[in-house]
C-alpha cells in the first residue's frame, strides 16, 4: 500500500498516518518529521530549513526532492507520505521518481477541515519530547496530567504552532498545496475524508476508503 495524506495544518494528517502504518507495517515518511530531526541535529539540511520551518514557508522543492529520493533508496514494503507532496513541482516530481522505479501511488487522502478548527487545534496541540506522540487539550489529553502517558516524558508545544506561524501556513497550504488536490483528482487518486470528525471516525472513513477497513 502507498499513500499520500494530504491536508492542512493540523488536519490530523500525521496522528492518522502513524497509526494506520502501526497497524499495517509501512514506512510513515514525513518530511516535516525529517526536516524538524534535521533542525535539531544541526545538519546541513537542518541549516538550510531553519529559516523556511519556523516561519512557516516552504522549503525549497530540490531539497525536499533530494529527501524523499534518499528515504527511497531503502527497502520499503509500503509507505505513506505525510505532508508531501506539496507543490505540483513537488507532486511532479514524486511521479517521476516512483516511475523510475515502477511504482505508483494508490490513494491520495486528503483531509478536509476548516481553519477555524484547525488554529483551535494547533492552539491545543501538545508532543511528547520522548516518544514523538501527540495530544490535544481538549480532545486527547494525557491521563497523568502534564506527562506522556505512553513514556512519562515531559509534553511541548511545537515552535511553529503560534497564531502569526499558523495563519501564514494556512494561507501557504492555500496557496501552494490546494492545486495538488486537481493534480491528484484527474489521476483518480484522490479521496475526500472528513477530518473535523472524531480520531477514530476518521480512522474508520479511511480505512474503508483504503480499502482496508
Ligand atoms: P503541518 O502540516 O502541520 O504544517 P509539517 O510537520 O508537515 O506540519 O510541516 C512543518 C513545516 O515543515 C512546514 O511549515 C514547512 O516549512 C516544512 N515542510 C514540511 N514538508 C514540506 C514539504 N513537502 N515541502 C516544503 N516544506 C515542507
Ligand atoms: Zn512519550
């Protein structure tokens, strides 16, 4: 299985992918992960992304094309990508790669929600510094109030999770990453969820739409 999740911010692209690769054993390639490991570690890469991130631009297409070339060059059963492609030099780019390798995409999910939802749940969004998982305030919060409850690490707001960095990615996502939707439609691609439901409503509406639920 091979998958693009598509949405906004806070669309609930990334809590979905990762627990729909848990269960059926995929690679969950999220180029926003791999940008914020690479910021954090210093690299290159990270260098070069700083500036893009934490004002919540985009980061040049080549770069981003470089990543997933490297990400593919590992075996890989299966894969979702998260939070790519997103510019249709990026969706360009990706079907010329996977053609390269005979591979293609089966399903591009896309997860609609509207922004006033999103700002009040990135506003709620908390991570795990530990283990990566992710909670909201108001609609999962940590049973042991303030800590992971998967691993007891201390739990953060993402630096470009404020108000300013948040309505500019809206209007990036708008701007930049809509058109992909078109791209992906008259492929026979694109499958629409609805992201403002319950976590494990919009499991259920994808998987089914998957063809796995
Ligand atoms: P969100 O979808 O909630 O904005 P992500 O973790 O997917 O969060 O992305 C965070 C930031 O990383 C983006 O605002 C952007 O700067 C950068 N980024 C992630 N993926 C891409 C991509 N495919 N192309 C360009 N920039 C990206
Ligand atoms: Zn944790």
């Amino acid at each position: 299985m091979r998958l693009v999740f598509l949405g906004g911010p806070g669309s609930g692209k990334g809590t979905q992918a990762k627990k729909l690769v848990e269960k059926f054993g995929l690679a969950h390639i999220s180029t926003g992960d791999l940008l914020r490991k690479a910021i954090k570690e210093e690299t290159k890469l990270g260098l070069t992304a700083k500036k893009y991130v934490d004002s919540g631009e985009l980061v040049p297409d080549d770069v981003i094309l470089g990543m997933i070339k490297e990400e593919l060059t590992r075996e890989r059963r299966g894969f979702i990508f998260d939070g790519f492609p997103r510019t249709l030099a990026q969706a360009n780019g990706l079907e010329k790669i996977l053609g390269e390798m005979s591979l293609d995409i089966d399903y591009v999910v896309n997860l609609q929600v509207a922004d006033d939802l999103i700002i009040e749940r990135l506003g709620a969004r908390r991570l795990c510094k530990g283990c990566g998982f992710e909670y909201n305030l108001k609609t999962r919060p940590p049973q042991a109030g303030g800590k992971c409850d998967q691993c007891g690490g201390e739990l953060f707001r993402r630096s470009d999770d404020n108000d300013e960095v948040i309505k500019n990615r809206l209007s990036v996502y708008r701007e930049k990453t809509k058109p992909i939707e078109e791209f992906y439609r008259v492929r026979g691609k694109l499958v629409e969820i609805d992201g403002s439901l319950d976590f494990d409503e919009v499991f259920e509406a994808i998987t089914k739409s998957v063809g796995v639920g």
